[in-house]
C-alpha cells in the first residue's frame, strides 16, 4: 500500500438532510448506522461513536446511546456521544480514530446525528446561541451569524471586495448542490436571488446561512483497509483553537483555530485535491480557505470568483455545495463531510471522474472556537 | 409552581460583569482580562479586579434581524465591537434608531439598561450596553 494510515474509512451513509417530522433520532441513526455497517461488509464493531449536539435540548433525552443502540439491534459495543457544538462530528471522528489507531484489527461504528426541526425557528437559534460564551456573549442576544456578520464587514472593507463578491459563494454552492443526491437544497441560484433574501445581520443575507437541517450520517472506520473495494484513509489530522470571547481575538479576518490546526501538515499552498470546509456561514468558509493555507489572505474571494476553487481545478472546494446546499446538521455536519469527502476520493457517483488522490476535511466549533483538519488519501 | 426558564445563580454570579463591566488585572504583567481568567497568558495566577472604562470607539457592528427566542421582542439588535481602553468587549448598542448613520470609530459610553426578562413570573435581567455618544439620528 504504501501509506501508512491512522485508520480507514470502510463504509459510509448519508441520509439525505431535511425536516424529519415523521422520524425521531432512533429512525434516523438505525437507517444511518444500518446501511454504513452493511456498506463495510458487517464487521464485528468495537465501540459507537455518537456525535450530537442537540440530543438533550431537541430530543429531549440524555443517554441516547442505548435508546439509539437498543432501536438498531447493534449489541456488545459501548456508545459514547461527544458533543462539541456544531463541531461534534470532526472531533468525534478524531476520538474514534485514535481509537481504531490503538487497535491491531478492529472496527468502530460513527454516527453523526441531529434534528433541529424537533423545535422553532426561534428555539433553534437559541440553541445555536449556545455556541457562544452563554455568560457574556449569547446572554446579551448574541448568535453566531452576529460574529460571522462582523467578521464578513471586517473583512469586506479590509480587502475592498462588495458584497456582490461573497453572493458568490451561495451561487457555487447552489450550483453543486443543485448535482449532488443527498444535498437539502437542490435549486440553483442566481445572484439576483441572494441580493434580495432577507438580511439576517447585515451583510449577511439569508442566502449567506446554512440551513438548518435533521440529518444522520455514519462511517465505519476500521484499523485495516476494507478489502473489497478501493479504501480510503486517513493519514493525519490537526487541532487548534481561538480564544473563546470573540471580541478579544486580535484579527476578526482569520479563522485562527484553523490556522492552528493546519499546522499538523506540510504547508497546502501546493495541495492538489479535493476541500471541504465548514461553511456554516459563507465567510467562515472564505476564510478557512485562507487559513487552510490554499491561498493568500485577502485572495480567496477573487479567487472563488475567477473559477480556481471549482470542480476540475487544482483545488476543489464543496464539491457537494457544502453546508449550504446540503444543510446544517449541527453535530453530524462534520460526519457529512468526512463521509461525502470519502464518496468524493471513491468517485462515486456524482463524483466519479475526478481523479483526486487526496482531501482536507476541516469541521470547526461555532465561529472559530476549536478546529479539526484531516487529511484523506486513497489507498490503492 | 413559577414559569421560570432562565437559572438566577448563573445570572446574580456575574452581576460584578454585567453591571459594572468588572476585569480582571494581572499583577505580573499587567494585562486586563474580561471576561475574568483564571490563569494570564503570561503564567501568572494574582489579578487585580479593575473596572472598565465607560468610554470607548465602536470598531465594527451589525444589525441582527433573526434573535432568540429571548429577544423577540427587541428585534432588531444591534452588536458592536467596541474598544475600552484596549480591552474590546461585545455588546448590544441602543439608542440608535439608525445605525446606517453610525460611522467608524464612533465614540461610545457604557450604559446600565434592562437586558430580558424570563417569562411572566421570573426575574428581569440587566447589564450593560453601549449608547453612541454622538446619537444615530
């Protein structure tokens, strides 16, 4: 093989995000865990990696694990649920790797799940609030589109770039979206259509915004690669962190969690593959661009622009629309992302015929609280 | 029983922050912390509490349309970034009723103002927010 990998990623399932009114977490995570163990030929699994991050608050249910386990028929392995905001998938894969990583053979089973659509629109953006400091940030209102709001103004007029520039990246994501099977939004959109959604908090439109979405997503994730078919692994990952008041941070123009995190790597500035960031909010993914190390600070939105992130090119970001098309899960957005960037490295279809050898996944906590990056290659 | 939501512990602990904008001041190297810290950059653990100053510039805002169930009621809200004294804290800006008018480096001043309240029977949160010195009229 060649490489020498942490772990590899031996089956995958996405259920397609949307408003699950008729299916609770139960249904969802057994028609998720189900067909991702029945992807990887059914191993024997060590332990259930449960991300969530609004089990308790919309589910109304702490221990979820066993309800969850107990529903699927999966026994004799221990669930444990990590929770990290809207980052809980990216880091519970990451504890579910070193665990598959201490391991001679041996499987784990992970799922990243969620449903915000149990509760209102106004309920779902106080939970999201929680992302913040509750003491001294969302106890005076605050929610995460006001830090991402700030951070796009700062860094629109730093960089003398027009709204109109960052109308581009809904219209990129809607497009691929508008390809991709499993992505909640599947329509097109024109740059007439994002200058007139509602703001939200200026200059952030409603077309700016991750959609909320119920969604359940699962990957199997062995020690040794699956046999059967071309394998994917998982070569590396990074972690950093940003200070947890916004206002404190010395630069509101660069996600400085994600700047850490990438350190674990050779610099990317040369990276050839596939991109897939946490763009809960279009600027976060602008930015993670830029503190990925792809391109320059200030660049990516001329860039984005000019066509050099699209499918073909050298860099390929959200080949699948990203959170914006496919929706935002919460806690099993980052699993979304590792298991769509996995169908992307297999070429499955829609992604077949893109030859990419290697992708960088980096799933983020709030805005720009913790960060993980990992780097995804296919073993031949 | 009370139709209460919100915790009043967690509220009345925070109150020296919410009201009077109390930091913490590393004895060591000098550095203001708020929101408090339990240990500075710089390693030390010994603080002095200081109060902010009630004046400062607005670096940067935005006009929330979409609240929390909490602030329905006030929508919209605005948040700045405001500078006091090089420590920047995050706030709502009130007495504002144009913010379009609001310009770079506005000069700001702390004010105690009602934040929420919980419900019907609970209690009424307060703390400060930041009033543009010069209006936004």
């Amino acid at each position: 093989m060649g490489i020498s990998a942490l772990g590899y990623i031996n089956g995958v399932h996405v259920i397609p995000p949307g408003r699950y009114y008729d299916k609770g977490y139960r249904e969802l995570f057994a028609e998720a865990a189900l067909k991702a163990l029945e992807s990887a030929g059914n191993p024997d699994i060590k332990a259930i990696y449960i991300a969530s991050a609004l089990s308790e608050l919309t589910g109304e249910q702490l221990a979820i694990g066993n309800i969850l386990r107990d529903y699927s028929g999966i026994r004799n392995a221990p669930s444990i649920r990590v929770e990290n905001g809207d980052g809980s998938g990216g880091f519970a894969f990451m504890v579910a790797l070193n665990h598959v990583a201490s391991m001679n053979d041996g499987c784990v089973l992970l799922v990243g799940i969620d449903k915000p659509h149990e509760v209102t629109s106004l309920k779902q953006n106080k939970y999201a609030s929680y992302l913040l400091d509750s003491d001294y940030e969302s106890y005076f209102g605050a929610t995460p589109v006001v830090l991402a709001a700030l951070m796009a103004k700062q860094y629109l007029k730093n960089y003398e770039y027009k709204y109109e520039d960052l109308a581009a990246w809904a219209i990129k994501m809607h497009e691929r979206g508008a390809k991709t099977p499993f992505a909640y939004f599947k329509r097109a959109a024109k740059l007439k259509d994002v200058l007139e959604s509602e703001l939200v908090a200026d200059p952030l439109r409603l077309y700016d915004v991750s959609p909320f979405v119920d969604g359940a997503a699962a990957l199997v994730l062995c020690s040794k690669p699956n046999t059967r078919d071309q394998a994917v692994g998982v070569l590396g990952y990074g972690f950093g962190a940003s200070n947890s008041y916004f206002a404190s941070r010395n630069d509101y123009t660069a996600l400085m969690s994600v700047i850490e995190a990438v350190k674990a790597f050779n610099p990317l500035n040369d990276f050839n593959g596939i991109v897939s960031v946490h763009d809960t909010y279009s600027i976060l993914g602008v930015l993670a661009l830029e503190s990925l190390g792809l391109c320059k600070r200030g660049s990516a939105l001329r860039l984005l622009n000019e066509g050099y992130f699209d499918p073909g090119g050298k860099v390929m970001v959200n080949l699948d629309g990203g959170l914006k098309a496919v929706g935002n899960s919460m806690g099993a957005s980052g699993v979304y992302q590792l298991a769509s960037a996995t169908m992307q490295l297999r070429g499955d279809k829609p992604f077949n015929g893109l030859n990419a050898e290697a992708a960088v996944v980096e799933d983020m906590v709030g805005v720009d609280q913790e960060s993980v990056v990992f780097m995804l290659k296919v073993v031949k | 029983m009370v139709d209460q939501s919100l915790s009043v512990p967690k509220y009345w602990r925070r109150i020296p922050q919410y009201y009077r904008l109390t930091a913490l001041k590393c004895r060591k190297c000098g550095r203001v912390y708020f929101p408090p810290r339990a240990i500075c950059d710089c390693g030390s653990r010994e603080f002095d509490e200081v109060e902010l100053p009630r004046r400062g510039r607005l670096i940067e805002f935005t006009v929330l349309r979409s609240v929390t169930s909490d602030f329905e009621k006030q929508r919209p809200l605005i948040f700045g970034i405001v500078d006091l004294n090089g420590v920047r804290v995050l706030g709502q800006l009130v007495d504002c009723p144009n913010p379009e008018k609001l310009s770079d480096n506005a000069e700001v001043e702390v004010v105690f103002r009602r934040v929420k309240e919980d419900s019907d029977y609970g209690i009424i949160y307060y703390g400060f927010k930041l009033r543009p010195l010069k209006g936004c009229w």
